[in-house]
C-alpha cells in the first residue's frame, strides 16, 4: 500500500508505544509502517518516506551496544522525529552528550515551551504531558536549540529548524500528554509537508482493484467466522468480485446463541454472498466426547475445523485463491533492541494446518491495518455495529467457558446465561470500554433454596474485564445493580443454575479465560 501514499517511517527500539505512534500518524490520515531500527539510510531513503520518527525503547544510550539508527538516516534532508530514546540517540549521534538524569522522571509532567518552533506553533505555553525516561540530554548537538523543559529536565524538547530534525523527551503519543495529536500533527503536515491521503474510503476503492488485479476471473474461499476481521475481509472481497467469493461457516455447535442465525442474516441476507453454513455440531461433540483436558479441546477443535472447512473447500472445486483477515500487528517485523533481529509473525490458526492438496494463494487485503482501522473500513463497507464492535471470541468457542466435559446439553445451557449477560451489559454505558464479558460454567453443583425445596444445582461465572490488547486485563467495576440483574435474570430464568458468582481476577496472574 505505501508506494502509493505518502508515509511515515517508523524506527522501532522496543518501546511498548511504538504501535500506538503508527496509529497516531494514521488517525492524522497519513499511512505509517514500522521498520527496522537498523535499516540502512539508502534502504529507507530508496522508499522515499516523508518523515522518519524514531521511536523510544527500553534501553539507555549510555549503555554498550544500545541500539543505534544508521547515522545517515540524518543526512538525507528527510525530517526526523525522536521520541524519548529517539530524542536522546539523536542528541548522541549528531554530536551531543546524555547524562543519566538527577531524577527518574515516570507519568505527569509540565513543560513550559520556550521556542514554538514548528511542533508547538499555536499551543499554549504550558503543556501537561507524559514522560517516561532516567538519561536526558545534557548537552545539544550543534545548531539545535530547546524548544521546551521541565523543572528537572531542561531538553525536553528540542529542535534544528534548518535540518528539520526535532525530539521530544516526552510522548505525545500517549493520551495523558495533552494536545499530543497537535505536536504530531505539526511535525507531519507542517514539517513533513504531509497532505492526509490515507482515507478508508480511498482505501476501499484501492483494495477493491488489488483484488480484482490478482484474481482475474477466478474464485476466491474465505472462512468466515463472525469476527469482525473475516466478516470485513468478505465484505470486501465481495464487494471486488461479488459471488465469486465463496464464504465458508463452520457451524461447530459451540457458538453463543444467536451467532450463526446472524451470520446468516448479514451475510446470506443482507449482502446476498455465496455463504455455505456448515452444521457440524454433532461431530465437533462427537470428538470432544469425554475430553476434560483445556489444550486437548483445543487440538481436537482445531483438527475438526480444518476437517470440516477442507471438505466443504474441496467441493467447490478448483478455487486458487484464500482471504483471511491478517492484521497488521500479525505481520509487523520487528528487531529487538536487545540481540538479533526477532520477527514477531503469528500464524493464523486456519491456514497453517490445511491439507497440502489445498494449498491456496493468499488475499490478504487488510494486513496493512489495526484493529480500529478494520472497525472504521467495516462500517464503510456497511456491516453491522453488532458485527463492527464484537469483542473478542475465542475459535474453540464455549468449549473453552466450560470446565470439564463438554455436551450439547452444557452448551445449550451456558447459552441461555450468557445471553443473558449480553442482554443486561448491551444497555449498560460503559459497555463500549469492556474487552470481553461473558459467562462461564463451571463442573461443581452447590446448594440452594427455591420455593419450598432444597436444589443442588450449577455454578455460573460471570467474567467482564476491560484490556487494551487482551495481553494484560482488569476485572470491570461493573455497578452493584447491573451485576444484581444479570445474577437474578440467569438464575429465574435458566432452569438446572442456581448460584452466580463474578470473577474478580486480573491478568496476570489469572486469565481471561478459565481455559
Ligand atoms: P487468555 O485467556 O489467554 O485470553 O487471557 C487472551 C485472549 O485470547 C482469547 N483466547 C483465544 N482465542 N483461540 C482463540 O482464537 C484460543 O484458543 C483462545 N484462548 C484465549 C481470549 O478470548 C482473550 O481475548
């Protein structure tokens, strides 16, 4: 994609932010990549980015073999932006010094801007922003000036308005440093002289060509699993090529209620695609017989969708082409700052393990993307929010949400809880913020009172935890009273439960699911 646009190339040293300044840039309608912190300057220059920002990272330039930039990346009269690290290792290369700081400067912080310069144009003096740093520069390359400081930090920003080359000690990256996207937003339309083409409409219109480009008059299969990523990569696809994309849903009678029938609504309904349901319940439960063990679910799910997803593949006879819904995360290749090169490339689970007489092309046309990118393209293409705004849902489906064996009848019953869940968080205002919420059921029986009679019955889990990444989670303080409803409504309402309980566990230690 990035030939065609202007871009942002983003040196990558490690830090935990780096993703998160590529989608800054975008939301700012200009594309970015994260590259190799040690390209070399020709390789870099050779693809003509409008801008470079390097990035921050765990290490400390003061240290032996800390990572480096390729020097001449300053040399080829392309703008630069350091952030944090990136500020420092510039300020080293180019003939300054760094010195560890007197104090450890970690979350809040005012600046008082002293020169505007280019990224601070038009802001107020006072800035709140977020830091997070212990070397600072001690003394400036030549030529430079201080834009900003901090009562401990003199350089916390500075700048070569000749050369175009600029640092931040802070992050504006991050939402606590206020008017961020404004300090960014100048170095990339004001500095880099950007114009904005990232669009998604233009994005639809250019994935839509790619595809037809490369597939000709020929067929493409997708699987289709009701996630917002394959759900947009259909629609896309569709939209390039209409019922020469064959969607593939594998029923595997472990979805919550009502998932297949939307499936079929949005898809087969709305968008009129050739959309072949699977119902492969009974042998996915045939499989699962007996089985208790979370990994051994796992395989044995896993070996059945491609069983299944193969069979239906082969009967649509000879079909070159597979979508699947890569993201960009999936794909970034990254150098760790500390030792070789690592590339960071998951394999998508469906794929991996298809049987080599299906070896299909690729289409991928959303692994330039994040996640809030396929979100904003999947309303454009016209899906549903309930499809645009899904949370995440694991491929072994409930199977996973139910500790011990798994039958038809645990299934039948873990579906009318959880739709239950849904029902009561659906109307609840924080219900955006959530990362997942769902029920769990668990293999125990304990004791309860209803009417007249004693009842020994089962034990539901509810588990609602916000999560930036699904990485790290906290449990969600979820009202009293909505908790209450959600407890009473499973309770009356779902025969054979008769105690609820709310998981209060992060992650780490805990998971997020019990499996
Ligand atoms: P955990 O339980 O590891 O979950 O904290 C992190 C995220 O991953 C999802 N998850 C899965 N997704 N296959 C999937 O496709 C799996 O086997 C699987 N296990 C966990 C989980 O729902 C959460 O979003």
């Amino acid at each position: 994609m990035a030939p065609a646009h202007e871009w942002i190339a983003i040196l990558d040293f490690g830090s935990q932010y780096s993703q998160l300044i590529a989608r800054r840039v975008r939301e700012q309608q200009v594309y970015s990549e994260l590259v190799r912190f040690d390209i070399p300057a020709a390789a870099l220059a050779a693809r003509r980015p409008a801008g470079i920002i390097l990035s921050g990272g765990p290490a400390s330039v003061l240290e032996d073999g800390a990572p480096l930039c390729d020097p001449a990346l300053y040399a080829q009269g392309i703008p630069v932006l350091g952030i944090c690290y990136g500020l420092q290792m510039t300020a080293k290369l180019l003939g300054g010094r760094v010195r560890p700081g007197a104090a450890r400067e970690y979350g809040p912080a005012r600046i008082t801007v002293r020169r505007p310069a280019a990224l601070f144009r038009n802001l107020p003096e006072g800035l709140d922003v977020w830091m997070s740093h212990g070397d600072q520069v001690a003394e400036m390359p030549e030529g430079f000036a201080a834009l900003a400081e901090t009562a401990t930090c003199p350089v916390a920003a500075m700048g070569h308005e000749g050369r175009r080359i600029y640092g931040l000690q802070f992050h504006p990256e991050v939402v606590h440093t206020h008017h961020g996207a404004d300090i960014l937003r100048r170095f990339l339309y004001d500095v880099c002289g950007c114009r904005g083409d990232w669009r998604m409409a233009d994005f639809i219109e250019e994935s839509v060509a790619v595809v037809r480009a490369k597939v000709g008059d020929r067929d493409v299969v997708c699987g289709l699993s009701g996630g917002v990523d394959s759900s947009v990569v259909a629609a896309l696809v569709h939209r390039a090529i209409g019922r020469r994309l064959h969607c593939i849903f594998v029923d595997n009678g472990l979805l919550r209620a009502g998932e297949a029938e939307e499936v079929e609504r949005t898809f087969g309904g709305a968008f009129g695609m050739d959309l072949r349901v699977v119902r492969a319940g009974p042998l996915f439960f045939e499989r699962l017989r007996g089985v208790t063990d979370p990994e051994e679910k796992r395989k044995i799910i896993g070996r059945a969708f491609i069983d299944v997803f193969s069979a239906e593949a082969r009967q649509l006879g000879d079909v070159p082409f597979l979508a699947q819904g890569t993201l960009y995360p999936d794909v970034i290749e990254s150098a760790s700052p500390t030792g070789g090169p690592s590339a960071t490339i998951k394999s998508h689970h469906n794929v991996g393990g298809l049987p080599p007489d299906l070896h299909f092309s690729l289409i991928e046309p959303v692994r330039d993307l994040f996640k809030d990118e396929v979100r904003v393209l999947g309303r454009a293409l016209g899906l549903p929010e309930t499809i645009v705004n899904r949370q995440p849902f694991p491929g072994p489906g409930l199977a996973v949400r139910i500790i011990g064996e798994v039958t038809p009848d645990r299934v039948a019953l873990l579906q009318q809880a959880d739709r239950r869940v849904q029902e009561e968080l659906s109307r609840y205002e924080g219900y955006a913020g959530l990362w997942q919420s769902f029920a769990v059921l668990l293999p125990v029986r304990t004791v309860g009172v209803m009417g007249d009679g004693r009842t020994y019955d089962q034990v539901v889990v509810l588990r609602i935890v916000e999560s930036q990444d699904g990485m790290t989670a906290d449990w969600s303080r979820i009202p009293y009273d909505i908790l209450g409803r959600i407890s009473s409504r499973i309770i009356n309402e779902v025969p054979g439960v008769n105690r609820v309980v709310y998981d209060i566990s992060s992650k780490p230690p805990a998971t997020i699911e019990w499996e």
